[in-house]
C-alpha cells in the first residue's frame, strides 16, 4: 500500500488541517466501535455462561496484548502506523461481523467470544503503538499536543456516546445487532484512512532484526534524558490511579450506599474534568513549561484521588472526581504530548508499545489487590497509599531537571 506524501509546506493547525480532521474522524469511529463492542462482548458473555466464565472472556484479550505489545511497536515502526492501523481496524471489523452472523444464525456459546477476545488483544498489540505513532506523521512537532488534546475529546466521546449506542443495539435485538453495529462503526473508519495523507520518516535499518529493532527502541527510552523518567512517571501515576477509580470506585460506592447510579455521576464528573482538560489542551495547542505543570497536576490530582475515599455526601464525591478528571486529564495529556514530540518519530511506535504496556498490561493488575485490600482495610488507606504511588509520578517528574524543565514545541 503506496503512501500518499504531505508537501513539504507549512502544516496549518491541527484543529483547522483537513488531513488531521479525516484522521480525528476515523479515529473516533474507530473508538465508538470499540465501546460498543465490549458492551456487547460483556452482554453475550453473561447471557451465554457463568460470571466466572464471562469475567474469563472479557479478560481473555488481555494476555496476548500484554506480550505481544513491544513487538508491535517493533512492527509500527517497520511497516508504517497507517498501513499497520487500516490493516488492524480491516481485521477487527471482519472478526467482530463474523462473530455477529454467528450470533443471528445460532447460539454457539461462549467459543466465538473467546476466540474474538483474543483476536481483538492479538490485534490490539499492534493498533496502539501504530495510532500512538500516526500523529507525527500527520503534522508539524508544534501541533502534536493540540493533537493530543484532540485525541482526547475522541476518547471522552466515544466512552459517553458508546455504551447507549451499544445499549439500545442490544435492546433492539440482543447482542448480534451491537457486533453488528460495533463492526460497521469500526469499517468506517477504513476509508478515511485510506484518504489521510502521511510523511514519510526513517524506519529501522535495512537488513535489522525485530530483536535488534527492539532494543534499539528501548535504548532509546533508556538513554533519554527525557523519555526514561517520564516512563516511570506514567507507570507510578497510573499503578495509583487504575485501581481506586475502577474496582475502588464501585466498592465504594457500595459502603456508601450510592448505588450505581451515585456512581454514575461520579464517574460523569470524572469524565468531564478529564474532556475540559483534552477540549484546553486542544484549543491552546500548548502550555508553558509543560513538564513543571505536569509534576504538580499530578501531585494535586493524587490528593484529589485520596480525599475522593473520605468525602461524606454524592455531590462532594462528584466535585472531587470532577477535580481528579481536571488534574490527572491534564497531567496525562501533557505526559501524552511530551512523549509525542521528545521522541525520535522513527521510534515512535516503539516507545508508545512500552508506555501503552504500563498502561495497557500491567496496570490492570493492580485491581484485584485493590479490590482485596479494600475488603480487608476498607477504602480509606487503600486510597491514602493510591494517592502516595500516584503522587511519587509527580516527585519524579519535579525532581529530574530535564523532565521539570521540558517544553512543549511552539
């Protein structure tokens, strides 16, 4: 597949570049299928087995992505984000239909949605380090943070829109017709693609090996004065983040009697502290000394993330998640956009494997522990030590000099 070049003229911004708006659309769509498609896959499950079998299921995408990941940055970098990225969603799409005229035509069990589980983690290992590497491929160092900012309000979208997309394909006629609709979402997504115009950056050397391919991207993370700290930063922030505001969250709700629809708004409130952190970062395309901000969001969001545990009342909780979403939206997205523009492009599919496998395969492991010692503690302390961990990212973002005085490009 013969790439289409950007002219060596002056990008324009982001939010105002045709090119860049094809792509945000097929990304979006892209999402919204993926949301539809794991309510779907949650639905059939436990319509089709036990909850221990349906939690199996919806866990089974989760080890091939978490090995097979660093290699497929490896293969982003090789064979080029876009074409890697049309052929992920080409695959995804396929599957996801073909398990939907299983579903019209018979009842099969529980099979078909194990195997597309593990379909979606194998191919899930190469769609991430590929979108994480598009961008810079689209535009000009200096637009990559309104980029992420961008790339943000997609992700809020598609998590709001999704889910009653989802619901009301299920409601009409179970969980075939959200496949069906998760499949199309996701095909839409192909031909924008096809249309978006990239540029061409070096790749690995001729003649290399993906081992050879591989270490060279982690030297490159491990010999950077940026790179290397702000890895740790992003494993600390999300190791104290995932678990308090996933399994914590319901647990608590829980104990306070909020049921869930008190968990709802948190949540809402949550979501739409981290969209007006995307929607500022989108709009002024930068922010001054970048990593100083992102070292003290992310100590101020930690001490949201703690007093979210003792707050007494619903519309405290939802002040205080909308405070986490503000604070922690903002310090990832300047993470995200530091990570954009310090890395050698070449390398870029690389390095977002290593971030997205802290995210992505090891962070997930911290909510049983989370949920057990919940049940053992209760949630105060267990959020106080969340709140520690995630606040350590912001110690060492502070106190590594070339982190504390990096720069956004303007």
């Amino acid at each position: 597949m013969t790439a289409t070049l950007i002219p060596p003229a002056t990008a324009p911004q982001a939010h105002r570049d045709p090119n860049v708006r094809r792509w945000l659309a097929a990304y979006t769509s892209s999402m919204l299928g993926d949301s539809v498609y794991y309510l779907a896959l949650s639905w059939a499950a436990v319509r089709a087995g036990t909850p221990a079998q349906a939690g199996l299921v919806m866990s089974a995408s989760a080890l091939p992505r978490a090995v097979l990941m660093l290699g497929g940055g490896v293969i982003a970098d090789r064979f080029g984000p876009r074409r890697v990225v049309i052929c992920s969603d080409a695959v995804r799409c396929a599957a996801v239909l073909a398990v939907a005229a299983v579903l019209f035509l018979t009842s099969p069990g529980l099979w078909p949605l194990a195997l597309l589980a593990l379909v979606f983690g194998t191919v899930d290992a190469v769609f991430m380090p590929a979108v994480g590497a598009l961008p810079a491929r689209l535009t000009e160092k200096d637009q990559l943070a309104r980029v992420q900012g961008m790339r943000g309000l997609a992700i809020r979208f598609s998590s709001v829109v999704g889910a009653p997309l989802g619901g009301l394909a299920v409601a009409l006629d179970g969980a075939a017709a959200a496949f069906a609709l998760a499949g199309l979402l996701i095909a839409v997504s192909v031909p924008l693609l096809l249309s978006v115009r990239v540029r061409e950056l070096p790749g690995p050397a001729n003649g290399s090996t993906a081992w050879s391919d591989l270490g060279a991207g982690l030297r490159h993370i491990r010999r950077h004065r940026v790179l290397a700290p702000l890895m740790l930063v992003i494993a600390l922030g999300d190791l104290g983040f995932v678990g308090p505001l996933n399994v914590g969250l319901t647990l608590l709700a829980d104990r306070r009697g909020w049921g869930a629809s008190g968990m709802g708004w948190v949540l809402a409130g949550f979501g739409a502290g981290a969209g007006a952190a995307s929607l500022l970062l989108a709009v002024r395309g930068r922010l001054p000394r970048a990593g100083l901000v992102a070292g003290w969001t992310i100590l101020a969001g930690s001490v949201a993330v703690g007093a979210l545990a003792y707050v007494p009342t619903l519309p405290a909780a939802v002040g205080t998640a909308l405070a986490v979403g503000l604070l922690t939206g903002l310090s990832g997205a300047l993470c995200g956009a530091l990570l954009q523009t310090r890395s050698d492009p070449a390398y870029l599919g690389r390095v977002t494997a290593v971030s997205s496998l802290v995210s992505l395969g090891l962070t997930p492991l911290s909510m049983p522990l989370a949920a057990a010692a919940i049940g053992a503690f209760g949630p105060g302390p267990v959020y106080a030590v969340s709140a520690a961990v995630c606040g350590l990212g912001g110690v060492v973002a502070l106190a590594v000099p070339a982190l504390r005085r990096a720069e956004l490009p303007g």
